[in-house]
C-alpha cells in the first residue's frame, strides 16, 4: 500500500469511528486511533527496511566499480531524475551512487540508519536521530537526490556556525557529484546572498533565510503595478528580477527541527527602518521608566509563565495617581498603560548578561536564548530596546518601523517540500503533524548507548549548587574525564568560572562573549582532563571529539547546572556525552534558587521553599527535582499556548488580507 493510499485509508477509519464514538468513551476512541497512527508506522519501517536494503545491495555492486564506471552511473542517475523524477527506481540508484561517491571523497560511507533517515526525510516527515547519529551525513542524500532532480535546496540549521562547518565537511562529496554549494552567514553580502542562493545547495541558519525571504518580499511589494509586474516577466524584461535573492522555497531540510519549528516559534522576524526619534520621544519612555519604579512585584503586577505583565488592581489605581500631574497622552489609559507595562518589563523581565550583553563598543546586543549566541543587528521594538538602554544607561538607539514581518510557522509552511531532522521531538510530535504536517520517524540507534546517569542533586542555595559543581569537576579531572558544564545564561557560566578559578581548575568559557572562539574551544573540549563551561551555545549540533585518553577514562561528562524551557532541551545538552557508541556520562546539580524556579513558581510553592530555607531543614533531592521539573513543566505550556495564539493571530491576518486582495 502506498503511503498516500494509507493516509486516506486513516482518514476513512476515523470518519467511520463517529457514529460509534457518539456512545462510547473519548479515551477508548483515543486509544483506537493512535493504533491505527502505529500501524501506519510500523508499515512505513517495513517499507524503510526493504528499501534500505535495496539501496546497500545496489552500494556493495558500486564497491566493485572503477571511478570511470561510477562517473557513468551517476551521469545515468541523473539523467533519469531530471527526466522521470524522484520515484522508487530513482531513489535506490541515487543513493546508492551517492553512498558509495560518499565512500571514496569523504571516508565516510552511510550507515543502514543514515540512509532510513534519508528516506524519512524525501517522503516528507521528521526524522527523529538521537544526538551523535551522524545526521549532517545523512541529509546528504535526500540532499543530493533532490539537487541531482534540478531541485534548488536549502539545508537549515539553527545558527551561522554550524551551516558553515556542515557546508565545508560536505563539499568534497557535492563538489564530486558536480553540485554546487553556497553557505550563507551573516557577514554577506547581497551579491554573495545572491550567488549561494543561486547554487544548487544553500546551507543557511534558519534567521539569515527568512530575513532573506522578507528583503525579497519588500521588493516585490514595492512594484506598484502587478498587471505591469506581470507583464515583464512574461515579456522576460523584468531586470528588477535579478535583485532578488531568492529562486523560491522549493525544498528544505531543517536540521534540529525542534529548536526552529517550536522554541523559536513565538519569535515573530521582522525587518524595518529607522522611525523619528527626538526629546520628545525619550522623554515619553523615560516618564514610563520613572512611573515603573514605584510599582512592587507581586503587589502592583504580576508576571506570568510567558513574562508578560499584567497590573493588579492595585497597579492600576497607583498608575492613575502617578498620571494625574502628567498631561498629553498620559491622560489616556489606552497609551500609558501599555508604556508602563513596557517599562516594567525592562526592569524585570530582561536582564544583563542573559538576555542581552554590552560589548566592547558600549552597545546593546541581544542574546538568543535558545542558542546563547548574540544577535548582531536585532533590536527591540515598541520602545523595549531604548527602555533597556536607558537602565543601563546606555547612549539611545533610534527605534526601528516594521516593515515586513512573518513567524516561522507561516514561513516555511511556505515550502513545496519541507522535511527535518531532530535528536529531541517526540514531546512535540503531535504540534509538528498539526502545524506543519510534519510525521515524526523514529531513527534507531546504530550503536546502543553507553550514557550513564550519575547525580541528580538539587540544593537550597545557589552557592551550595556552584561548590558541588566545582567539588565533581575536580573529582573528573582526577580520573581524566572531559567535563561540559552547561549553563542558561553568561551571568551563570561566570558564576561558576568564578568559583572554579577560587579552586584552581583549569577551564574555557563558551559564551556570546567568547562566540568567535567557538571552534577552538570545541576542538580541544574532549581532551582529558579539560574542562568546557558553556551556556546553550554548546547544546546543539555540537560535536564534541574525544581523545583515546578520555574515552579510557569514561569519556565526556556533562554536567547540567539549569534546566531549559523545555526537558528535551535539556536532552540535547545531555547528548553532547555518549555519542555513537562513546562512553559518557550526565549529572544534574541543580540549586531552589535557579532562574527557572524564580520565574515559574507560585505563592504557595515560593513560601514553602522560604520557610525550608529559613528552617535549615535538609529537602531531599527528589523533591527538589519534583519542584524543578514542575516549573519547567509550567513553562513549557505557557509557551505552547503562545505558539497557538501566533498561530491562530496569522491564520486571522492571512484570511483579512486575503478578503481586501493584499495578500502577498
């Protein structure tokens, strides 16, 4: 049966489950479909499985081939996926010449697992690897097949780092297949934009390409006459053309598919230009950071799970009392109310050294929370950035006017093909299937893992969690082990730098301070004996090599000092140990006064964690770790609900823009 075949006969069955649903139980319905959704799995392993075969068989003919005989292959590979398309016959060939070309450039040929995931990926779904199986290798298939069709492909990744070490260790194996390759980093320029999207693979971070997509929309939006517009390009006079970017959003493989389809959701991209700034203006955003002093946390307002602010009734009643002597616009609720709300949120929601940084320069840079790395050229809006600036008291940047905007879930459901890989999905598989119609494909291991879990501690105090911390890393180093000690923020990596320099152990900071020196820092992390403190930079496609020494004795530990957002997060920071078959091992240590409790916890769970502090009594770690993993349960809920709001803000934006003809 063939996969669309088994999708309609799903379809079929659910509808007939209606009338039988109407008199039974939800969770006996519940229970039916996902057995039908296990059946559609276990049908699309087995077709995996025959397929993977095929393709190995045909590889091992290709073993016996001299280089002339393998040029011809590939020549006829081609010929035929330009001609009858991406269909079974194809795909067998195709990889099997890519995997054996693969074999001869790079040293490296494609696993039975690689070559499953490659599968999953050109029949459209998610492919879910664990952390260290080698997934960069892998796209190069479904990769290289779509190029080899004439297919122009974008190969995402979460920042400008990985895109360009992935790009370079893959271009003698596309170079051999005569592909050309473009990377897109944040320092090109359009021209260079231009001449790497123009290739027939474009490895780009997930910002860099939709920024991209925006500049070209701006320009095709500033063609006034789209009758005219049309005209040209049917009459080929269109020059203004060539000053896209730009071919189209064809095919796309997005590595660490979680992290840009779900963390990063909620973050809408926008590009825009400089708006009037005058006194007037900083005078309007320093009153409201005047006003916003007086209010008290938990008194005047409140924080929810998602740090948006809400007034109390209390607030309200002192932000009328604080506007009474003010005039112009602080007369109207409809202005102040928002403004303060801004202000507050720059006083208590964004913080130096976890949100944001000052470099050298004295100027504001934002830290992406997702990847600890700063953010060059982003800025606040509403008045957020120059409210920051001002309580850092930094020199004010002009405000920026919203040109063009979109949310990655609207950008790349734009995609005619739209596939990816992750370490971390099966929380989110679910939101991937209904918001992108993405299926999740369960990769096994190639080699079964040798992780080993140590220590889950959590402490009362922060400074008892650093002293832990800085007592296991002496003890590793002692045995030769490597140690990665993960962080959330730059503030926290110094915290603990402090304290292990206290202790005298030898150790690199990777932070959004250091980020130029990631590679070499990386490079000499599995070292024995060497120890890495990093903040979420380090946590995703981050290859870690170890040294014969480390792997005798035990391999990376990683060490987890602050849960993430979300506990699959914290999975990938873990899967920096024990990669494809090394020894490794994760510790958590973990403190009641991490960011994460801070923000997340109740008056109720707070009082009691005050009155344990103030009662020295000794809270046992799993009751810490309860607490732990509560919060971050909050959270992680707090912001599925905002991803459903976005979702549901474009849906209703694309549907008025549609009725008034301005869809673009």
């Amino acid at each position: 049966m063939s996969e669309f075949a088994s999708k309609q006969a799903i379809v079929a069955g659910l509808r007939n489950e209606r009338q039988w649903i109407e008199g039974n139980r939800l969770d006996i319905f519940l229970t039916k479909a996902k057995e039908i959704f296990r059946k559609l799995g276990n049908q699309l392993v087995r077709r995996n499985k025959r397929w993977v075969n095929l393709i190995l068989q045909r590889s091992a003919q290709l073993e016996t081939k001299n280089d002339q005989e393998l040029e011809e292959a590939l020549i006829q590979i081609r010929q035929r996926l330009r001609i009858d398309g991406i269909l079974k016959s194809t795909i067998i060939e195709a990889f099997a010449v890519i995997r054996e070309v693969s074999g001869r450039e790079l040293g490296m040929r494609h696993h039975h697992t690689q070559v499953s995931a490659s599968l999953a990926l050109l029949s459209g779904g998610i492919a879910e690897m664990s952390t260290g199986e080698g997934k960069t290798l892998a796209a190069t298939l479904a990769a290289a097949t779509a190029g080899l069709a004439g297919i122009p492909v974008h190969v995402v990744t979460v920042n400008d780092y990985l895109a360009e070490r992935d790009a370079e260790e893959m271009i003698p194996l596309y170079q051999a297949l005569g592909l050309s390759v473009g990377i897109i980093t944040h320092e090109k320029e359009l021209p260079e934009r231009r001449q790497a999207y123009a290739c027939d693979l474009c490895y780009c971070s997930n910002k860099e390409l939709t920024f991209d997509y925006l500049k070209d929309r701006l320009s095709l939006n500033n063609r006034s006459n789209t009758r005219s517009l049309q005209a040209e390009m049917l009459t080929g006079s269109a020059t203004w053309s060539e000053k896209l970017l730009l071919r189209g959003l064809h095919f796309a493989i997005v590595d660490e598919a979680d992290s840009v389809f779900i963390d990063e959701a909620r973050t809408p991209l926008i590009i825009s230009g400089e708006e009037k700034f005058g006194e007037r203006e900083a005078l309007l955003l320093e009153t409201a950071m005047d006003i916003a002093k007086a209010f008290e946390k938990n008194t005047h307002f409140r924080q929810d799970e998602s740090a948006v602010i809400h007034l109390t009734s209390a607030g309200q009643t002192l932000l009328v009392e604080s506007c009474k002597p003010l005039k112009g616009l602080w007369k109207s609720n409809f202005y102040r109310e928002p403004l303060v709300k801004q202000a507050l949120s720059a006083q208590h929601v964004y913080h130096l050294d976890r949100d944001y940084i000052i470099d050298d320069e004295g100027a504001l840079q934002i830290v992406d929370t997702y990847t600890g790395r700063v953010m060059p050229g982003r800025s606040w809006g509403q008045g957020l950035q120059q409210m920051i600036e001002m309580k850092e008291g930094l020199e004010l940047t002009k405000p920026r006017e919203t040109n063009a905007e979109i949310s990655y879930q609207n950008f790349f459901r734009k995609y005619h093909h739209l596939c990816g890989m992750t370490g971390t999905g099966r929380e989110v598989s679910g939101e991937l299937l209904d918001v992108y119609r993405l299926r999740s494909e369960n990769i096994p291991l190639l080699k079964k893992s040798r992780r080993q879990n140590k220590y889950r501690e959590v402490y009362l105090s922060e400074n008892e969690k650093w002293q832990r911390v800085a007592a296991l890393t002496r003890e590793l180093v002692r045995q030769g082990q490597a140690i990665l000690i993960g962080t959330n923020s730059v503030e926290s990596s110094e915290a603990i730098s402090r304290v292990l320099n206290d202790k005298e152990i030898e150790h690199r900071i990777l932070n959004a301070r250091q980020d130029k020196e990631e590679a070499d820092i990386v490079a000499t992390a599995g070292q024995s004996g060497k120890v890495m403190v990093s903040t979420s930079m380090a946590g995703r496609g981050t290859d870690i090599k170890l040294s014969a020494e480390t792997r005798e004795a035990g391999g990376l530990h990683v060490i987890i000092t602050e849960l993430q957002d979300a506990e699959r997060i914290d999975r990938q920071l873990a899967g920096r140990g024990a990669r494809q078959g090394d020894p490794g091992s994760v510790s958590e240590i973990l403190s009641l006064e991490d960011q994460m409790i801070r923000k997340m916890s109740g008056s109720i769970l707070r009082e009691f964690i005050g009155s344990v502090s103030q009662s020295k009594i000794k809270l046992p770690h799993w009751a810490g770790y309860f607490i732990q993993r509560h919060c971050q349960k909050k959270l992680s809920r707090g912001h599925y609900r905002q991803r459903m709001q976005l979702i549901k803000i474009d849906t209703q934006r694309q549907r008025t823009l549609a009725f008034t003809g301005d869809n673009k």
